[in-house]
C-alpha cells in the first residue's frame, strides 16, 4: 500500500480538507484524481477508465434501451454513461441506494487499484470538487478496511477459476443452461456474454462490471456447473482503454496510432 498516498489521504481526514489528489503512476503514467469533501473520499476517476454503465443497467432490468432512442448515438460515444444512473432513478427503476452500491464498486475497485502502486507521483488541489460517481464521503480507515476485505473475496473467487495472479485473463466457455439464472438478471447477461472467446475482463468492460464483480459472478456460474475454464490468456500489458478500473498501473494506455 502506497504510504505517501495513505499519509496525504490520512491528514486531508484529519484537517476535514476538501479537494482533490492528483496522482500518477510512474511506471505507466496512468492518472487518477482522488476526491475528497471535508476529509471523507467520495469519488475517484482515472483517465482511462470509462465505465459503461448504460450497459450494466441495461443487464441487470434498470434500463431499457428502447425507452432512449434519442440517446443510443451518446451511448455509442460513451458520454450519457455519466447519467445512466440518474436517469434509471428518475425512472423509478433503480432507487438511490442501488446507485450509490454501483459507485462505491468502482470507488473501492480504482481506490485498491491506486493504493498498490508503489510509485506515485501527489499532488493536491484544494477545493476542486466533481458530481462524477459520488459516494457518501467515507474516512480513509474504513476505504482501508473495505478495500482488504474486497481483495480477500476477489483473490478467493480468482483461486476457484485456478488463475489467482491472472483472474481477469481467464476465459470461459459455457457448459449448460440452466433456468434458475433467468431470475438474476445480472447473473443471466453475464452467462449469455460466455462465449469462449472474450476473457473475463473483456465482459466485464462490455458490462460495466469491475474485475472483482466479474469474477465473482464467474465463479458463481462454475460453482453451479454451468461453465468451466476454458484457457488463460496472458495478460494484456497495452490497450487504448483500461477494461476494468484494477488494471490502473497494470496496462499501458496508448493512443490509437501507437
């Protein structure tokens, strides 16, 4: 766990600052900005994550598409992702508490990600705030205490697909069907995206899922007998996009004619 990064969120808890972290890994250059309101975190982005959650909504029964034609060419774009969520609330189909468990998955998931890179480059930037993903604000000993026990489910949901190190370069291939998944939406999408092909993480950007969320959700499906492990690939080390907020300091981002 970086200290630096632990020390500078430490004393923004205890002087109830308000701003944001600006960081970069060194190693990849990578970029987060970490966002905090009088000493609590309640927000994180890194440049070159961009969730899709138009499309996890719509896997889960919290969207139709067909009820936003006018918006499928922002879709495509990626910018309505930012109101997906207000929009399902607005809707009645998605309640207030859901949309905060949705932002605090990517608040736990880019903030783990960002605490083990041990070399980061700090810089803070007072009074900056942002209405991106937010979460209620939480003090760092209780983000410390979530991300541990995330990375203890996540490590033991990887160890059932036997690719502990390399989770999220597994791929699946479908065994059977089974009726009982139509009743979790959520669960039900992810079976039908197994194809054989894509790795976990490659659905899990598709989704709007994080690493950790696909790989439970995989583990899941395997535990039911419904797909097993069909190879690993090795991991991606350059892409265009991060797939999933846990490769910040993993992958490097590369521009489109690199």
């Amino acid at each position: 766990m970086n200290k630096h990064l632990v020390k500078a969120l430490a004393t923004a808890s205890r002087k109830s600052w308000t701003g944001a972290f600006y960081v970069r890994d060194a190693g990849t250059h990578s970029r987060a900005r970490i966002y905090v309101f009088e000493g609590g975190v309640y927000s994180i982005h890194l440049a070159d994550y961009h969730p899709n959650v138009v499309a996890r909504l719509i896997s889960t029964g919290n969207l139709d598409p067909a009820d936003y034609p006018a918006h499928r060419a922002e879709m495509a774009a990626g910018s309505v992702n930012l109101d997906a969520g207000r929009m399902a609330v607005g809707a009645g189909t998605l309640s207030v508490e859901e949309l905060a468990d949705i932002h605090e998955e990517y608040l736990l998931a880019s903030l783990g990600a960002v605490l083990a890179r041990p070399v980061l480059g700090i810089e803070p930037s007072r009074n900056t705030v942002t209405s991106h993903y937010c979460t209620l604000p939480t003090r760092l000993d209780s983000l410390v205490s979530a991300v541990g026990s995330r990375n203890t489910r996540t490590t033991r949901a990887a160890e059932t697909l036997g690719a502990s190190s390399a989770g999220g370069a597994v791929v699946l291939r479908a065994v059977r069907s089974t009726p009982s998944a139509r009743r979790l939406p959520g669960l039900h999408a992810f079976a039908d995206s197994i194809d054989g092909d894509r790795t976990i993480d490659q659905i899990a950007a598709a989704m709007g899922l994080t690493r950790a969320e696909a790989l439970f959700t995989a583990s899941v499906l395997i535990a039911a007998g419904m797909v097993e492990v069909f190879r690993v690939q090795t991991p991606v080390g350059r892409a265009r996009l991060l797939a999933v907020p846990e490769d910040f300091g993993h992958v490097v981002v590369v521009s489109g004619d690199k």
